[in-house]
C-alpha cells in the first residue's frame, strides 16, 4: 500500500471543538458531499471550516451554478431533533466510533446513535434474510441469535420485517444492533415500533442519514454495507436470488469479512440466494457452531485504535472484475479454464464471479461453463 492510499484510508482526526464538531455535519450536510468526498476534502482542506469555504468555488470550477452549503439552520434543527431523541453523534476517527469500519473506505464519517455505544466494540454478526420468511426460516434466524449471542456475539441487522426481526429479538438480551436505512428517530415498518423501543433500551439504533429522513428504496442498499461492515461475517438465512440481502453479502466479500448461509429446498424460491451462495464458496451453516468455526482465529477489527493504519488489505477487485470481463464472450468456457488464464487463485477468482453474476453481467451455463449475459 503506497503513503498516499495509507492516507486516503486512515481515518481523519475527529472533531475536537463545538464549532469543528457543527461544521463536520454541515460539510456531510451539503449537496453532493458523500462519505468519500467528506474524507477527500478533510484531506486537502485540512479541516471542514476550510472546506466548507472552498465548496462554492469547487463547484464552480465543475459547472455547477448557484452551489450553496448547508445553511447552518438545517444542521440546528437536527441537533435539537437529536436531542429529543437521546441520539448520539460518533464522529468517524473516535474512541467510541465502531473500529471495524475505520479501514472502509466508504465509512460514514458520523453515525446517530441512541442506546448502548459499547456494543459497537465488541465482536459482531451480522444476520439478515427475506422479509416474507418461511417459519423454518425465522425458527433458524431465532436458533442462531440465541446461540451466537451466548457465545459473546453481539447481533447486527437491519429492523426489516422477517429474518431481521427474529435475529433482532432472539438477541435482545445478549446484545443486538439495529443498522436503520432512516432516521435513527424514524421507526420502520411501523409494526416493529416496540422492538425499536426495547432496542434502544437493551441494544443499540444506528444510523448515518440526518435525523427525521424516512427511508426511501435509495437508502437500504447503503445501509447495508455498514451492516456487514460492522461484523467479522454475515450470515444469510432466506433471501431470494436478487435481494437486498445478497448485496449485503456482496458488500462482505468486497470488506473482507466472511459470508455464510443457511440451505434451503431448491423449490423454494426464498431460499435460491443463499442456495447461489453456497455453490459460489459462502460456507453452509447449519448451526451457531458452523459460523464460530468459519471465524477468523485472530481478527482486530475491534481492537484496532482509532489513531492506527489499517492493515494493507489484499487489493479486491475492478482489475479482477475487467481481467474476467476481458476473457470471457458469448461462447461459454470452463471454470477452470478462466482460473488458469487470468492465474488468479480460487479464493479470489469465486467472490468475483459472485460479484458479476450478481450485476447481471456473467451467467452460468450448464457442465460449469461461463459466458458474458446475453
């Protein structure tokens, strides 16, 4: 990892005054600032205020006209929204900010957050599932929170109906952590308003959009890659073979972390994504055992300091994604043949293909062939 990625990816230092910590929100605030562009503009600017003064011009300079940043009034009334909540602001870089995803480099640079903040540092799972589950489907989603959560794992979901809300509840009194694609203050679905309240009681409510934001289908998939960010795996129990649930997945892989999933009948169509998972390499999970045993024996995600680099990671991905791209056509060739052309590793060569298949771009064809989408 050369200096300049080194910086790009370490965390920036976290606001230490009342006007650095106003202004940090009002940079992530302003129009077309996401969480890379807030980390690039710490970087060159050297602190938001410099940044914020700069935003006008640098539009400008793009053919934007008539930029303005976020008025100071917006980021007011989200802070008293915030405190009518009991919402709490984790400022990316931070003591109390989750150490798992200071090594991402599409961390949200601050989270909302209402409820016990020391779970975040502790070791997590992340469980989610189809919303329409079968009943099996959320017994195994209860089985697992349950069994996982007595053995020191907090769990990690997304307050969605279904799977998510039996792993929610199964893991209330061992710990559990609701990722919301809203407001941390703005309950959905509605019907699971009282698991919200008991989360905020017994667990923990995150969420990186402002205060008052009602979820819109823009946010979920979003929201799903601090869900598997925050934890060592993901666990699929149900989900169809297109759904949020496997972009989740696919957000593992891309971060590194591990991805498991429960087997369901070939008929059943909410099982064919996690059926897709296992014949792609995800590990079969068959009970909370199977999952402790994919674990990494050694994983520092949790106990990485806020002020130190990341490890180099091993460089996923786009080069992968074009060498395959490059090498395959209409005509299907073998899987192997593939792997020995482009002389990647099985271990690489599998999430990637995941990842294609996933986008619609590659298909597989029966005897284990390969081609490009029709």
């Amino acid at each position: 990892m050369t200096e300049e990625q080194l910086s790009s990816n370490h965390p920036p230092l976290p606001p230490t005054t009342e006007e650095d910590r106003f202004s940090w929100l009002r940079l992530l605030r302003s129009r077309k600032v996401g969480p890379a562009t807030f980390r690039r503009l710490l970087r060159e600017h050297g602190s938001a205020q410099n940044a914020l003064a700069a935003l006008p011009e640098m539009a400008r300079a793009a053919g934007i006209e008539g930029y303005e940043i976020c008025p100071p009034g917006v980021i007011e009334a989200e802070l008293k929204a915030a405190k009518a909540a009991k919402a709490r602001l984790l400022y990316l870089g931070s003591a109390d900010f989750p150490a798992a995803l200071n090594d991402l480099n599409d961390a949200p640079p601050m989270l909302w957050a209402i409820g016990n903040v020391s779970l975040l540092q502790q070791p997590a799972i992340a469980m989610v599932g189809a919303r329409n589950c079968s009943s099996l489907g959320a017994r195994m989603a209860r089985g697992l929170a349950t069994d996982l959560g007595g053995k020191g794992h907090v769990i990690v979901s997304g307050l969605a109906r279904g799977i998510d809300t039996a792993a929610h509840i199964a893991a209330l009194t061992s710990g559990t952590i609701a990722v919301m694609a809203g407001g941390v203050d703005v309950i959905y679905p509605a019907e699971n308003t009282e698991l919200a309240h008991n989360i905020a009681s017994n667990g923990l409510r995150l969420s990186e959009q402002p205060m008052g934001v009602t979820p819109q289908a823009r946010h979920f998939p979003r929201r799903n890659r601090i869900i598997s960010g925050l934890a060592q795996a993901v666990v699929v129990v149900e989900a169809a073979a297109k759904s949020g649930s496997l972009i989740t997945a696919r957000d593992a892989l891309d971060q590194g972390r591990e991805v498991l999933a429960v087997p369901g009948h070939p008929f059943d169509a909410r099982a064919a994504g996690c059926n897709l998972l296992i014949r792609d390499g995800a590990t079969l999970v068959r009970s909370a055992e199977d999952v402790i045993e994919a674990l990494p024996q050694k994983d520092d995600l949790f106990s990485r300091k806020p002020d130190q680099p990341p490890a180099p990671a091993a460089p996923r991905s786009q080069d992968l994604h074009v060498q395959i791209l490059e090498r395959l056509g209409p005509s299907p060739i073998a899987e192997d043949q593939l792997l020995r052309d482009i002389a990647a590793s099985a271990g690489e060569l599998g999430p990637a293909l995941v990842d294609l298949e996933l986008d619609g771009r590659i298909q597989r064809q029966p005897g284990g062939l390969l081609s490009l989408a029709g």
